[in-house]
C-alpha cells in the first residue's frame, strides 16, 4: 500500500472541503510508477477529473473511472464505499482518497481486492486523520493488513509552489485579454464567494476559454 504526501487537505475545514477534491500531479504518479510494478486492469474510484487516470492510461494500462460525482470521463457514478464488486478486468485499485473518510475508504478497498495503492499524506501512516480514529486506522487496516510497501515522495510543496505560480501565470493572461487584472478577479470571485480555486481556474483559461468569459463577467460584476 504504497503511501506518499501528495494529499494537500488539512489546510481546510471539512465544510469548506465539500467532496475532497484535490487531484495529484503527473510527477507523483510517475515517481509511483518507477518503484511499483502496476498490473494491466486498474480502477479509479475517485477519479475527479481523471488526473490518475490519464496518467496511468498514458503508460499502458486499462483504468476504469468512476466517482460519486460525474466531472466528466467517467465509466460510471457511484459511491465506493456503497459498491460490492470491482468491475469486470480489474485488478487493482488505485486511489488518491477523500483524506475525512481515508480510514474507512483503505478499509473497503481491501474488502474488494488485496491489492491496493493508495496516495496520501506520510502523517495518515502514523497517526491517522485524528487522535480519535487512530484506534480505527490499527483496528481496521494496519492490524489486519499490513501494508506490504510504503514509499515517501519528498518535494511536494517545491512541486506545489512551481504549479502555483504557473496557475497564477496562465490566469493572469486570460485576465489581460478580457481587459481585467489578476487581482481584480480574485478579488471579484471573492466577493462573489466563489468557490473556484487558481489550479481550477487555469484549467478553465486553458481548455474552456467561454467558460472563463462568464467568470470573468463574474468577476467584474462584484468589483
């Protein structure tokens, strides 16, 4: 169960989490993929937007996609800890999971299938997501399956800042060619208690320029 700390939650309140959506970097995937030998057939759970599906897609393997809210890309919705199978031609389930629910999340995927790889944070390994559920983390997963391997990943807030301030860079373009700055429109999304966050807004400037003209729009009407 390899375990790295490529998780960014904990920096938040639960309510403000809403479905625990942050996805991993190629380079986390790609550096799991040099230590591990995945098999062919795997399933995504949780797969957001698809982040560890591309990427795995990318090297050769069959991912079946699915999460509890449709992004777009999925083979099917569903909640995972509701399900009882793994879908036909998989073999393995690989995960980056809701780190409020991580315990219960390892937990069921065990149930389904011996082989699991999860990305989380190295401080879920030692302690859990709480003092409280700590007795649930040995009771349910560590002593009863012991993880066969544990790999930590360092550089992650390196990683985090460089992606960051590429964001930043490609938001800020889009702003200028509608006539708007950086900071009018974080500050108008703000106002407007917009929930978009700067990797969601890159991604919007890059593959949905109509769609960042609405949040631009947004933005100015709440200036």
């Amino acid at each position: 169960m390899p375990l790295d700390r490529s998780s960014l939650v904990g920096q938040h309140p639960h309510a403000d989490r809403g479905l625990d959506l942050y996805e991993i970097d190629r380079l986390a995937i790609g550096a799991l993929l040099q230590v591990e030998k995945l098999p062919h057939g795997i399933w995504e759970p949780v797969a957001g937007r698809g982040a560890i599906a591309r990427i795995l897609r990318d090297h050769g393997h069959a991912v079946i996609a699915s999460d509890i809210e449709d992004r777009g890309g999925l083979h099917f919705v569903a909640d995972f800890l509701s399900t009882t199978t793994m879908p036909v031609g998989t073999e393995c389930i690989v995960s980056n999971p809701p780190f409020k629910i991580i315990e219960g999340f390892i937990a069921h995927a065990l149930e389904l299938r011996p082989r699991v790889v999860m990305l989380a944070q190295l401080s879920f390994f030692e302690a859990g997501t709480s003092r409280a559920r700590r007795h649930q983390l040995c009771r349910r997963i560590l002593d009863v399956t012991s993880p066969a391997r544990v790999y930590a990943f360092r550089d992650r807030r390196v990683r985090k800042r460089m992606f960051r301030r590429l964001w930043i860079i490609r938001i800020n373009a889009a702003c200028r060619a509608r006539g708007l700055r950086y900071s009018q429109l974080i500050h108008g999304l703000q106002k407007g208690q917009s929930e978009l966050n700067r990797q969601t807004l890159s991604e919007i400037a890059i593959h949905d320029p109509a769609g960042f003209d609405k949040i631009a729009e947004f933005a100015k009407e709440h200036l």
